[in-house]
C-alpha cells in the first residue's frame, strides 16, 4: 500500500479513527478512579492502552494542578483530557449525524492530537542527542515512539483533508443590496471583500490558544529542558523558569499550525484564517513575525484600537472568515473499508 492508498484510507474513515482515539484514550483516565485494579492489568493491560492511546495530556510544566493520583492502583489521570476525550466522542457524533459535513469539532480535537503528538516526538529526539538521566530508551519505549508516529501521520492526514483549501468567505452583496456572506471564493489569492473576524472572536482564540499553549506545548518544553545541558540545567529562578517555557511554547504552537495550516485550533472553534494582506497565504517567516510580535508587553491589548493588533499589522496579515472543507462525496465512512 502506497502513501497515497493510506492517506484516502484514513480520509475515508475520520469518524472511526475518533472514536478509536476516544476509547483508547479515555479508559487509562477512567481507570484511575476505580478503587482497585489487578496487578495483571497493571503490568501488562494498562501500558499497552497508554501505547495506542493518542497520549494527549494536558498539564502546566510539572504542575499537578491538572491531575489526580490514585494511591491504591498506582494509576494517574488528568480531569482536562478526561473532558477532552468526551470532546472527541461528541464530535464522532455529530459527524456522524450529519453524514460528515459538520467536521470542525473533530478537526479541532485532531489538531491538538498532532501538536501533543509531535512535541513528545520533539522530546524523543533531543533526548537522544542530549541523553537525560531519566529518560532512556527500551521495548515499551520504541512503541510508545512507533504510536507517537503513527497517531502524528493520521492526525496530520484529517488535520489537512478537513481543513481543505481554506477559501475565503466573500462579502457579497444580491441585487437587492442584502449582504450574503454565504459565497466563497475559489482563489484563496484574492483576498477583497474578505470578512475579517470580529474582535470578540479574536478575544476567543487568544484565550483558547494560550491555554492549549500553556498546558500542552510548555509541559513538553518543561521536560524537553529539564536536563538538558545545553541550556544550562534549572539554575534560575521560577518566574524566569515559567517565562521561557510560555516563549518555548509558543514558538512550538504558532509558526506551526498558521505557517502550516494557515489557522490555529482557536481560530478552528470560529472558522477563521490567518493570511497576508492581499489574500495570499502565509510563509513561515509571517508566522514567526507574528509570533516575535505577540511577545511584545500589552500586545494583545493593541486590539483595543481601531486600526487592528500588531501581530497583524507589522507583519501584513489579517485573520478572516474562512471556509473549512466539507466531507467529499468519496468519503464513505464503512468500517468494512478500514
């Protein structure tokens, strides 16, 4: 089977592969909570459900704000993956439901399926080349590493195929003069008459972005770090410490997702796109000129003004309405076919 046979594969079947992602990943979590497990499903059951699971847990540096431990089974669990998980099995539904053509829930939670995915395989390899007292590598290692490439490949395949070409929506007005902003353009080139996305929504994505940020990119980074000597150990005070994450964490997230997406899973939750001023899409030097920018104090309050923020304005791009591709009429869903 060649790659292009795999990508139709996984196109074909995006609602199973989220409900697969969804029991896989949800029932280590669950485990957790119940008051006793036999050791056979501790040694042997439970490491292989943590293999196949897409692995995404959300946390802040070491902080165990966001999890829970369970003294008499050993097992951990994490209350925002837990309702994450349940995101994907609402969003299999109503994909499902709607013969495939509402995708944006599950375009979402794929979307930080592959960052959580690929920051770990970020892990892996600088601690290879930078070897850690703690991490090292065995059998159980190498198929956490095999699923971790698989689970990326997948996520990236629907992250792609859903998101489509990304048209602009286009401000058009019927001969009535009633405003119809149902029209799409098919060149995403031509950028005039593109709605922009309101402040309240941007207000949206800042907010989702930076808690994806914080709790998935910079606790990769806390361990990516850690003992690693090329950046000189922990020897520095905590604020310092927790700074340099959040900047670690957000040159992982935003050059990624706009560079190669052209939108972030903030700006999936409003439809919205990021490209330059002329309709064109963005290069990664856009994406890390809006990311250096969006470190500068107070930027995000530059949305106050009338003339935009100035992650937008230094680096001539605008987020607008965009149009997210529907399932294909190819596109069968037949768990014969997976």
């Amino acid at each position: 089977m060649n790659r292009a046979e795999i990508d139709s594969l996984i196109r074909k079947n995006i609602g199973q592969l989220a409900l697969i992602a969804c029991v896989v990943g949800i029932l280590p979590h669950l485990m957790g909570f119940l008051p006793s497990l036999s050791k056979t499903l501790i040694d042997i059951l439970i490491p292989f459900l943590h293999i196949g699971s897409p692995g995404v847990y959300f946390n802040f540096g070491d902080s165990t704000l966001l999890t829970g431990y369970n003294e008499y089974t050993g097992m951990h669990y994490n209350y925002m993956s837990l309702f994450f998980y349940g995101l994907i099995l609402y969003g299999y539904y109503d994909f499902k439901k709607e013969s495939g053509s509402n995708s944006k829930v599950l375009l979402f939670v794929f979307s930080i399926i592959l960052i959580s995915q690929l920051v770990g395989l970020l892990n892996f390899t600088l601690n290879f080349i930078f070897p850690s007292n703690w991490f090292f590598y065995d059998w159980i290692t190498i198929l956490y590493l095999i699923s971790s490439v698989v689970w990326s490949y997948v996520s990236f395949v629907i992250v792609k195929s859903l998101i489509g070409e990304g048209a602009l929506v286009k401000e058009l007005k019927t001969t009535d003069g009633v405003l119809d902003k149902t029209e799409y353009s098919t060149e995403l080139a031509d950028g005039a008459g593109a709605i922009r996305t309101s402040i309240n929504e941007r207000l949206l994505h800042h907010i989702v972005d930076t808690i994806l940020c914080a709790t998935l990119c910079t606790s990769g980074a806390f361990y990516l770090l850690m003992d690693i000597s090329l950046f000189g150990g922990w020897g520095m005070s905590e604020n310092i410490m927790l700074v340099l994450l959040m900047l670690v964490g957000r040159f992982l997230y935003y050059p990624f997702f706009e560079a190669v997406f052209g939108t972030t899973p903030g700006k999936i939750i409003t439809g919205s796109i990021v490209v330059k001023e002329d309709g064109s899409r963005l290069r990664l030097k856009d994406a890390l000129g809006r990311t250096f920018s969006r470190i500068v104090p107070f930027e995000p309050f530059s949305f106050l003004g009338k003339s935009g923020g100035w992650h937008d304005k230094w680096t001539e791009t605008k987020v607008v309405k965009g149009r997210f591709e529907e399932r294909r009429e190819n596109t069968v869903d037949n768990w014969d076919d997976f």
